[in-house]
C-alpha cells in the first residue's frame, strides 16, 4: 500500500460522500418547497402543525448532514505520510459508517413527528367525509415501507464501510 493509493481512494471516497449529500440536499429543497407550498395552502390547523413539523425535519436532516457528513478536507494530510493518510481514511469511514447505521435517529426520526399529524389530520377529513380510510392506511403504508427500505440501504452501507474499515485494519497491522 502506497502513499498515493490511500490518496487516492480517501478522494475518491471524498467525492462519492459529496455527491451522495448533494443529492440529499436537492432532494430535501424540493420536498421543503412541497411541503411548504402545502402549509401555506392549508386551512386545517393541524395540517399545517404537520406540515411545519416536516419542514423542521427536514431543516433538521439537512443540518445534520451538513455538520456531520460533509468530507473533510483531504489537504492536511498530506504532509503526513502513509500512516497519516491511512488514519484519515480510517476516521472518515468510521464517521460515515456512523451516520449511516444512525439514519433512524437523524434522517427518519425527525420526519415521524409531521408525517404522524399530517396523516391524523388526513384520516380525520378521509373519516368527515366518509372517504376510504383504506386508500389513508395504504398511503402509511407506503411511508412505513420507504422509510424501512431507507434504514436497510443504509445498514448495508455501514456493514460495506465496515468491511472497508477492517480490511485497511489487515493491511495496517500485516
């Protein structure tokens, strides 16, 4: 292992991290536009509690991503050598490994709150006005499941940023 591998994979690492949060972060602008153009166009009050509660969520997500799951600056290490290099790449895959396996506590959790009253206050108009409360059960449904195939995609990649972390492990101590 030289120099210029870890280097390399750390920046390569690097940019996929920094595209993956991009991607988050267009993502929840444009749910924050939905969502706010939502609670501005209710006139229920606890719709508009629920859709407040998302976007706070949201605000929340994003500032979580930001502060925790930003690469870090690469340049510092430079200057180190090879075990530098090599513990730079190891703490940021024990940090990106730790934000993915706690995604219930700072991606999916902080949307539960709005989500909750969103759909009480849709099951309270579906039940006013004798719709289906089968079609609101189906679209908590569909919720539950995005929200439960989220936190699988990202216990994987923890358990694949895992496997990295004990492999540069092996390679350090052999």
């Amino acid at each position: 292992m030289s120099v210029e591998q870890v280097r390399v994979e750390a920046g390569r690492f690097q940019r996929k991290i920094h595209w993956r949060n991009m991607r988050e972060y267009v993502a929840a602008l444009a749910e924050i536009a939905l969502f706010g153009y939502w609670f501005l166009r209710a006139k229920d009050l606890l719709v508009r509690v629920g859709f407040a509660l998302l976007l706070a969520g949201l605000a929340y997500l994003v500032w979580h991503l930001l502060s925790k799951g930003s690469p870090a600056e690469a340049e510092e290490e430079e200057g180190a050598g090879l075990s530098g290099w090599i513990a730079f790449r190891r703490r940021e895959l024990v940090r990106q490994r730790d934000l993915m396996r706690s995604v219930w506590l700072w991606y999916i959790g902080p949307l539960v709150p709005g989500i909750a009253v969103v759909f009480i206050a849709a099951a309270r108009a579906a039940h006013a006005i004798r719709h289906s409360l089968i079609v609101w059960a189906a679209d908590a449904l569909v919720v539950v499941v995005v929200f439960l195939v989220v936190a699988e995609l990202n216990k994987r990649g923890a358990r694949k940023l895992q496997r990295q972390i004990d492999e540069l492990d092996e390679q350090t101590r052999g």
